[in-house]
C-alpha cells in the first residue's frame, strides 16, 4: 500500500537506509577502487545517513511534547542538514548535497505561504530528484561522468518518466538508478578493469531503494556490485572514483582533509578556487552560511589556512592516504594496540600503557581513515583495535578490513567505553600468543560494567523517566537508569545500583569541568559503602564527558 510523502515518509526512509546501506557496507567497502583505494565509500556513506538519521530523530522528539508531527519542510530539512554536518568522505559530501537539492523543492512545497506551485506529491518529488541530480554537479569542481553523479541523472530521467504517485515516481528512479549503476564499468576504465561498478552510485541505489521502500511498502532487490557491462576501451573517459572527480593517473595526493566552514557564498567562490590549485577531488557543499569542503591535496595545512582566510573551519580531519612515499620505513614491532579515546588525559594514559591513540572529541567520530593511518603508525605485524564506543563498530570493522588487505593482522576487540578499553589494555601482554592476548583482553573488556554521567540537553524521554534541560543523567551500559540534579548524589547513586551486583575495582575518570572534589568523594563513597572494593581515578582532560565508571 502506497504512503504519502509526508515526514513519517522522510522517518522511514532514514531507517530503511541506514539499514541498507549497513548491510551492504562491507561490499561497498571492497569496491572503492579510486582515487585510493582505502576502502572506507561505503562506510562513509552509513555514517554520513547515521548524521542525517539522528538530525530526523531530533527534529521528532522536538514536536513530542506538543503532541504534533514535524511537517515534511522540517524532517527534510532536518535530513539534509544532518548530512551535512556528518558527512564523510566525497562520496557522502555529495549525498549531503544531493539531499540539499531535494529539500529545496521538497520545503517549498510544504511552506504553509501559498507560494510555492501545487503539483502535488509526484510532481514535487519528480523536481526534487531533478533539482538533487543538478546540485550535485554544482558541487564538485570538476564533474565526470560514469560516477555518482551519472547515477543520480538517470534516477531524475526515470522519475520524470513515470506516471502515477510518489511511490512509483521513487520506485522508476531506483530502477533507472540501478540501469545506470550497471553501466558505469563501461564509462570508467579502472571500474572496467576492477571489475566492479562505481562505489558512490552503489550507496545512491541502496539510498533511494530506501525511499522507494518507504513510501511503497515493498523491499528492493539487493545491489549488483559485479561489472556486467562491456568495458571501456583504451583511451576512453578520464580515470575517476566513487566521488564523480577527475582524478589524475598515478599515485594522487597524500592526505583527504574535510571540514565544516562557517562562511559567506563569496568567500566560498574564492576558496574554491584557491583549493581547486591545490589537489584535486574538490567538493563544496551547503549553503547559507555553512559547508562541507572536501579535498585531496599534498598540502593539508595549506588547506586548512584556506579555510581560515575564507571563514571559520571546524570539525577538521585530515587523513593520509596509503600508498604515499616515507622517506623512511620504521622497523616493524611484533605488536601494538590501537584505542579511541575521548579527551586527551586518557590519550597521555593509553599512550604510557604502550597504545597508539586516536584522541576524537564528543560528538565528532572518526573515520575509517583516520584508523587505518593509526594501525599503520604503529607499524606492527599484529594490531589490536579498541574502538571504546559502540557507535564505531561499522567505522573499525571497516578499518581493520583495509589494515588486513595490507598485510596487518588486526584483531577488533569489542570495546563499548574508554574504561573497558582501560581494563583491556590493564592484561595485555605482547610476550604471549596473539591469539591469547586477544581472548584476555576480550574478556576484562567484557567483565567491565560502564557507565557515564551526562548533562541532558533538552527535555526528553528516556528509560528512566522524563528528563529536562540540565538534568543530570546516569547511564549505566549505554541506557538512561539515574535522572539527578546533582552529578555527585547521581554518580553515587549510580556507582551504588552497579556494585550492588558485585565487583572488585572501580575506574573513574574524570572531565576537565568536574568540581575538584568529585573524584576524593566519590572514592571516599565506595570506602564506606562497599567493603574490598578498590578504586582508582584518573584525570580525563578536556573533551572528556564529565564522568566514566568502570566496575569490574
């Protein structure tokens, strides 16, 4: 039965497609061949509709507490915006901007203004594929086609085709997206040669197989990432990869550095054209004061200063790409850990325990990249990947999925919170079998209990009631069981309801803004109230959360 387009509509197909596109991940993963194969489109593309998924949610639990839905302008636009700000990589820089394009069609016809022109649900959604399909051209510097970009122009020919609803109008894009898909090794010569057909227009399908799923009820078929197409001939279309960019042959630059910018529209026509003379892969979107700017350069921190003459860069990441000459090789060990941490006090803690650490802020994931470059700057034959948040498991099975094609062997240990990866790094021994090392330090992560405490942001419901603005919340293994006032009285409460279950050692690391006393208080509480337990603090720095425990 056919939906209406509608913001349930826009609800369901975040879900569908962020469900979509985890399952075919991995496969997406291994078919990003160019401009460096890193491995990591498909993955890029998962976290970039994770961003949008959340912006969605958020925009929901907004209109909860009046009783009313958001209206279909609010959850595209909440959509769009999410995947702006999340995106990751070219490829999901320039979903971001596709959804862009969508939502200026989609808001005007759901203004309340008698404005914008009444075509109905199918006509606006044919303009919104239309209008998706041209910004992202006008997104990336140097368009070419047989990429994402071909992709997303035949999806808007097949829709302005069809006749009928918006369910069908979505279904005739998919398929004529998926037409597209399969003829893209015959356009691109290292797809043809790989075998494979383009990455980026893959995770297009998967996305508006989504959407015509959420607004047909049906299930799409899965995506064919075998070329079936003849290949193309010597001499044929410039070499590109899954961004759309024009690429040249060869090794290409060093590092991929993203950022968000805070900037006007003329300052963003020069930055563009400045970044432009610096590498190559360039793609702006946005608008309205904000963008997402993506480049491959030699130069990243020319790159950077770009953006600080054109506005105000933030959100950065720069990651190396594998493949780029060292002037000299480091010796190999036989060993090392590689751990996540917020906060750079438990950055200065992992690295004095032996780990390479990859320090990230609250709110700001690495990416797949930026962990293979950590597994290769421990330069060891065996690695052991501690993700420390259950938010990264796609991102760290990625990156040890591209760490093991290079002949690492990387061993993912399922760490949910900074103190389980404390406990994991407490019994690891290089001097045994990696194997060994590997089940004990899976088993002290997993015999760790973790809880955080948080300041809620804004009213909403959670397992443990209704909180507000301010509250203080426990979280106790990633689910809401303590609303307080006071962090103190709720760590206490939270540090009491998990030892009552029993435990030998509490763990405690502290935020830079905690009140000084926190930590002696709460040690002196577990003394008192709970008899051969230890306890030890340690100092998490700034852009840790305000309080971890770990009881084992």
């Amino acid at each position: 039965m056919p939906y209406p387009l509608d913001a349930a509509a826009v609800r369901a197909w975040c879900g569908l497609a962020l469900e979509a596109l985890g399952r075919e991940r991995e496969r997406i993963d291994a078919i990003n061949v160019y401009p460096v194969a890193d491995g990591d489109t498909g993955t890029n593309l998962y976290l970039t509709l994770e961003s949008a998924t959340r912006a969605v949610e958020a925009a929901f639990d907004g209109h909860a507490s009046t009783g009313t839905a958001p209206r279909l302008a609010d959850a595209i636009g909440a959509m769009a915006h999410g995947a702006l700000i999340g995106a990751r990589g070219n490829s999901g820089t320039i979903v971001a901007q596709l959804l862009r394009g969508m939502t200026e069609v989609l808001t005007a016809g759901d203004e309340p203004d008698g404005d914008a022109r009444d075509d109905g649900p199918a006509e606006a959604l044919r303009r919104a594929l239309r209008r998706a399909a041209a910004s992202t051209y006008e997104a990336v510097a140097h368009p070419v086609e047989g990429t994402v970009l071909t992709v997303a122009t035949a999806a808007a020919d097949a829709a302005e085709r069809a006749t009928g609803d918006a369910a069908t109008v979505a279904r005739a894009a998919h398929d004529g997206a998926r037409t597209a898909l399969k003829a893209t090794p015959g356009q691109l010569a290292v797809l043809g040669r790989a075998g494979v057909v383009d990455a980026g227009g893959c995770g297009l399908v998967a996305l508006l197989g989504a959407l015509a799923d959420a607004l047909s009820g049906e299930v799409s078929a899965p995506v064919t990432v075998r070329a079936d197409a003849p290949l193309p001939e010597a001499g044929g279309p410039e070499a590109t990869g899954a961004d759309g960019c024009a690429a040249p042959d060869g090794g290409g630059p060093a590092f991929e550095v993203i950022y968000l910018l805070e900037a006007g529209d003329s300052a963003v026509a020069r930055l563009r054209t400045r970044l432009d003379g610096l590498g190559d892969s360039l793609v702006v979107v946005g608008g309205d004061g904000l963008w997402n700017v993506h480049v491959h350069v030699d130069d990243a921190g020319a790159a950077v200063e770009a953006g600080i003459e054109a506005g105000r860069p933030y959100r950065i990441r720069i990651t190396h790409f594998a493949g780029t000459p060292r002037t000299k090789e480091p010796e190999m060990a036989a060993r090392a850990v590689v751990a996540v941490v917020p906060g750079h006090g438990l950055a200065g803690l992992c690295a004095e325990a032996g780990a390479t650490t990859v320090s990230v802020r609250p709110g700001e994931p690495p990416a797949s990249g930026e962990l293979v470059q950590a597994i290769r700057q421990a330069h060891a034959r065996e690695v052991m990947l501690l993700p420390n948040d259950p938010e990264l498991r796609h991102t760290a099975a990625a990156a040890a999925e591209q760490a093991r094609t290079e002949g690492v062997r990387v061993a993912l240990i399922p760490t949910r919170s900074a103190v389980q990866g404390i406990a994991a790094l407490a019994v690891h021994e290089p001097g045994r079998s990696f194997d060994e090392d590997v089940v004990a330090m899976t088993a002290a992560a997993g015999a760790t209990r973790y809880a955080e405490l948080a300041v809620a942001e804004r009213q909403s419901w959670t397992m443990a009631g209704v909180c507000q603005a301010g509250d203080v919340l426990g979280l106790i293994d990633g689910d809401v069981a303590v609303i307080g006032a006071d962090l103190t009285a709720t760590a206490m409460t939270v540090l009491d309801r998990m030892l009552s279950a029993g435990g030998e050692m509490v763990t405690l690391v502290l935020g830079a803004d905690v009140p000084d006393t926190l930590g002696e208080r709460l040690e002196r509480h577990v003394r008192e109230r709970h008899l051969a337990v230890d306890t030890v603090v340690y100092e998490g720095g700034q852009y840790a959360v305000p309080l971890l425990i770990g009881v084992e």
